[in-house]
C-alpha cells in the first residue's frame, strides 16, 4: 500500500467541500427559531415546547425569538433570507405558509420556493371565545346567542385575532360571511395581545387557537362558544362545532405549524431536525401535555409538510377570495 505524506492527505481534504463538514459538526452554536407572533399564542406555545426537547437532543441550545408583524410576514421573511446553515429555523403556520399568499397583494417571500420543510409539529382548532362577563350581561350563552346579538348591533361587535391573514382572522371572516353578520376586525401581532384585549372587555369575540386561549377558558374568563374544526376537541368534548352549534353546514377552520428552514439549507440538518422532532413529539409526557391544550401532534417527514402546504394553499386561496378579505 502507497504511504502518504501528511501534506498529501492535507492536499486531498481540501478539495472536499465545506459544508460536509459543517453538516457533520452541527450545530456547533445555538440555533434559533423564529416565531412570526407576539408572545403567548399557539405559535409561541408550541415553540417553546419543543426548543427544550431539540437543545437536550443536540446539546446546544435552541432559542425563541418572537419577531412579530404583517400576520407573521416579518419573521417568516426574516427566515426566509436567513443563511441556510441550519442556524436560523422557523416555526411557520397555516397563516404563513397557507393563508398569505393569497391574502397579501405584495409577499415579500415565497412560501414554497424560498423554504425546504422540516415537520408538522401539530394540528389545533380554533375556538369562538367571548369575554365571560360581558356574555353573561348580554345574554349570550351559545352561537345563536351571538349571531342575534350580532344582527341586532351591528357595527358593535369588535372582533380580535393574531394579525391579518392568520387562520384566526378567516375564520372570524369566513364566520361572518355564512353567518350574515358584521364585526369590526381588530389585528393585533399576535394571540398573546389579542387576548389580553379579550380579557380587558375591549374586545367582543376571538377565533383563537385553542392551546393558546385554554388556560383563560378553564379560568372561567372566557367562555368557549365553539370550536371551528370539523368535529369536537377532546380537550373540549362539552363544547360544540360551529356547524352544529349554528347549522352552518361546511363551516371548518383549523390551524397548523411546522418548523422550516431557509431553502438551500443542507438535507442531512434537515433530516436530523426532523427526526429528533418526531422523537420529542412521541414522548408521552409531550403527547399528553399538547393533547390537554388541543393540540395533536404530529412530527412528519418533510415531504409530507411539503404535500400539506401545497394543499392548504390551494385550498384557502377560495376561501379568502369568497371572504373579500385583501391585504395591500
């Protein structure tokens, strides 16, 4: 066998591309993932689940970062022209990544093209949330309730939601348009200020995620009208669908978020982003502590995510059309 000299063994690493050994030493730093919201919604909730699981897998700490603004156009563009190195991940959302593309006239990114997807991290419903004490003056105990309240004060019902184009914000739109009533839709930057405009009284109605507006429900300061999926939450089993609760037939709005990188970032982080996801995602303790919020977890592999964008924005494109809802 031919000896080799130090220089020549030298020589012949240099010619290796770099970014394999960047793929075999990360991460080497912390990593960050950008939450496109305000602190203390659904997208804020479920990132700061997960970054502890992901930082003990990899040894080096995953930090959030709350970049909120424009129904989450600003973090997600941030990432979107962030280096793909692996260092810069985003917790995307059926507003991000479904909803936007048709909603705003002007994106400043493509939610395809300009991101390689990592993993659904989980499924929620959204729930109709009133102020409780302002229910109870109104009379308002159930959908009905509302719609009539609605109709008889038109111009006088203030609806909050996490920012235009969010799933909050078309269900409250697609709500309005089946259920012939008018609200006056307040965007806040997130579910976290919106709330808190919901529990101060100055808001009348939120189509919030649930994980987010469980723990106010529980506290008995809001009350849960409904939930938007197609069928009941078993975090919520006593609460009813829109649809039957109002016989809306058709009526469903739920909400997605995955984690995602800058297209360009290499396979192999992708890959093991996604597996150790999927790891954390299975552990009982996390099932059981994301089921009690309303979430359902998932951790699929990215083609799958990739095959549920594709639907999700095809299938919201009608509905925010129909809706008259349009962002400049």
């Amino acid at each position: 066998m031919p000896a080799f000299s130090r220089r020549t063994l030298l020589a012949a690493g240099a010619l290796l591309p770099a970014a394999a050994f960047a793929q075999a030493a990360w991460p080497t730093k912390p990593v960050r993932i950008v939450v496109p919201f305000a602190p203390g919604g659904t997208t804020d909730i479920l990132a700061r689940a997960l970054a502890p699981e992901l930082s003990k897998a990899f040894g080096q700490s995953f930090i959030v970062e709350n970049k909120p603004g424009a129904g989450g156009n600003i973090g997600a563009d941030l990432v979107a022209k962030a280096a793909p190195d692996g260092y810069t991940l985003l917790m995307g959302t059926v507003g991000t990544h479904g909803i936007n593309k048709s909603l705003y006239s002007r994106m400043p990114f493509d939610p395809q093209k300009d991101f390689v997807p990592i993993s659904l991290v989980a499924g929620v419903p959204n729930v109709m949330v009133v102020n409780s004490e302002k229910a109870a003056a109104r009379g308002i105990h159930t959908v009905n309730d509302f719609i009539k309240y609605a109709k008889a004060n038109p111009g006088k019902v203030n609806m909050a939601s996490s920012g235009n184009g969010t799933s909050i914000h078309l269900a409250g739109e697609l709500f309005k348009s089946m259920a012939g009533v008018y609200m006056t839709h307040f965007p806040y930057t997130g579910s976290g200020p919106a709330l808190m405009g919901m529990l101060g009284g100055d808001m009348d109605v939120m189509f919030d995620n649930l994980p987010s507006s469980m723990a106010h429900i529980k506290a008995g300061k809001l009350k849960a009208l409904a939930v938007t999926s197609a069928v009941r939450s078993q975090a919520l089993p006593d609460v009813p669908t829109v649809e039957e609760a109002a016989h809306l037939k058709g009526y469903e709005a739920s909400s997605w978020f995955g984690l995602l990188a800058p297209a360009g970032t290499p396979q192999d982080i992708v890959n093991r982003v996604q597996q150790e996801t999927a790891k954390a995602l299975a552990t009982p303790a996390m099932k059981e502590r994301l089921l009690a919020q309303g979430a359902i977890p998932s951790g699929n592999t990215p083609q799958q995510f990739a095959q549920l964008i594709d639907r999700e924005i095809r299938k919201w494109a009608p509905v925010v059309k129909n809706s008259g809802a349009k962002v400049d």
